[in-house]
C-alpha cells in the first residue's frame, strides 16, 4: 500500500477543520440572525398597540429573517464551491507533480540500466580480444558487436541532450528542402543492415517529392520508431517501413506486429519519461523519452504524428511531412 505523504495529511486534516468550521459559523451565524429578529418581535409587540400594524411589523421582520437566513447560507455555499474547486485544482496539480516525479524516478532507473548495458558489452569484447587473441573473423565480430553497442550508447545520450535541449525556449530546427527517401534508406543501411537483410525489416522507400525538414531530426525520428518497433514486437519481428505520396504530402509509416497500445495508453506515450504500463511492455528496455522526441520534432518540422492499430494486431505511426 502506497504511504502519503506527511504534507498531504496534514493538508487534508486542516482542510477538514476549515469546512468543518466554516460549517459551524454559518450555523451559528444563522441562529444569531434568527435570535436577532425575535428579540424585534417582542419588543414591536410591546411597543404596538394597533393589531393591524402589530401584524405588519411582525410580518416584515418575518419576511427579514427569511431574507438575512437565505443570503447566509447562499454566501456560504458559493464560498464553500470556491473552497472546494481551489483544493480539487490543488489535488490535481499535486498529483501531477507526484506522476512527474514517479516517472523521473523510473527514468533514472532505467538510463543507468541502459548507460552500464552498451559499456559492460564493449568492455566485454575489447577485454576478449586483448586476452584470447582470436581468429581475425571472430575479432571482426567482436569489434562489430563493440562499434554496434557504441553506437547504441551513442544514440542514447542524444536523445537525452535532445530531450533536454527541447525544454529550453531556443530550440529549432533548420527547415530546408530535403529529399526524405534518401536519408530513410541511409538510415536503414546505417543502423539496421541486418535486419533488412534477416527480413525482420521491410523496406520500401520510393521515390518521393522533397519535404520541408531537418536531416538531423529526421535521422532521430526514424531510428526512434524503428527502435520502438524493435523493441515491442517480440521474437518475431516483421516490420514495414514505407513512403507514400499523397499530394502536397509525404507520409511515413512505420507498422509493426508487437503487442500493441491500448487506447488508454495512445493519449499518453508522447508524454516525457512515460511508458506504457502492461507487464509485457515494462520488461522491455527504454526510457520514455523516444516518443516524446518524436512528436516534438514532428511538430518542429510543422509536420503530424497519429498512432492507429495495425492488422491483425501492433501499431503503425505514420508521419505527414509537406512537400517544399
């Protein structure tokens, strides 16, 4: 069971003792009022000896205290409304901040996991090269698997100097003509030969019109979707990537056959450090940032980003970029 907060009690007890209170002055403020116009009542009744007058004056403080008792409580109902939507916007704010700093937790967490893998793999391999002399093609691959977990640990500190840079009032991109099925197959060929080659990758980058882009961030955005792909679609990956013209547009889709996003967790995964909250998908590596990266240099490039369900099952994220 999840403790609260010291701060949170004691805001909720003194939020109580305040309503509470406020609850009993308005009664007791009621009763004086009532108190008030009886104390009028007998004294007009002493004071009038005329019937018809007595009445009427009886009458109007009557029709006074109806009045004094119906204003108090109206008062004290639209002050006690305000009492409760300023906590409720509070609670909010503070639940928030309570998400945020769980899932900064979960962030911390997880980059010290993904900083140590790529380094204790690297260290691994140049350590057995130094000592078993192997043969030059087991060498090769070690030195391949080396520069590959490089790579990965490369990528992975520029998506968190992106992230941070994005938060900061200067951040832009530089729009300029770009020919976006060049830089697609690049990136492919540079970051997932093998597995275009296994099959685990179809490509089809044709020929289309150039886009008002960033090559830089365009190279972010595809190894981040083609990663989130990898990454959720278990052993048996069959995954599409593909440009499609449509008019002034170029699309890109990236479809998968993986797990999938429920429909709860699709209005959240562009959020930073969130990460989708099955089981199966939490024991996956990553730290909630690839996404958010996504959509923020989708929209950089005055592009849109829509995630659907793919048939029979996954995701595809598919892209639209203008035509310069």
């Amino acid at each position: 069971m999840k403790h609260k907060p010291k701060a949170l009690i004691f805001f909720s007890i003194l939020f109580t003792y305040v309503v509470l209170q406020f609850l009993w002055w308005e009664i007791l403020l009621v009763k004086q009022s009532g108190q008030i116009i009886d104390e009028k009542q007998k004294v007009v009744a002493l004071s009038v000896s005329n019937d018809q007058q007595l009445k009427a004056e009886l009458k109007e403080l009557q029709s006074k205290r109806r009045t004094k008792t119906v204003m108090i409580v109206s008062e004290g109902t639209v002050f006690l409304l305000l009492l409760l939507f300023g906590v409720y916007k509070i609670k909010q704010a503070y639940d928030k901040e309570d998400e945020l700093r769980r899932q900064q937790n979960n962030f911390f967490l997880s980059i010290t996991h993904e900083l140590k893998t790529p380094i204790a793999a690297t260290k691994l391999q140049l350590q057995t090269i130094q000592k078993q002399k192997p043969a030059a093609a087991l060498q090769e691959e070690l030195i391949q698997n080396a520069l590959q977990e490089t790579e990965r640990l490369n990528t992975l500190i520029d998506n968190v100097l992106l992230a941070s840079s994005m938060e900061t009032p200067g951040f832009k991109v530089e729009l300029r003509p770009t020919n976006i099925s060049e830089i697609l197959q690049k990136v492919m060929k540079r970051y997932y030969s093998r597995e275009c080659e296994s099959g685990s990758i179809q490509l089809n980058a044709g020929a289309s019109r150039p886009v008002l882009a960033d090559e830089q961030a365009l190279t972010s955005i595809i190894t981040n979707l083609v990663d989130n792909a990898l990454k959720y679609s278990g052993e048996e990956k069959n995954i599409q990537v593909q440009l499609n013209q449509q008019e002034a547009q170029v699309v890109m889709e990236v479809k998968d056959q993986g797990v999938g996003i429920s429909k709860t967790d699709k209005e959240k995964i562009f959020t930073r450090f969130y990460r989708a909250g099955n089981e199966e998908t939490r024991r996956t590596k990553g730290t909630g940032l690839g996404l958010y990266i996504v959509k923020k240099l989708v929209e950089a490039q005055k592009g849109d980003i829509q995630v659907k369900d793919n048939t029979p099952k996954g995701t595809v994220f598919s892209i639209r970029f203008y035509a310069a």
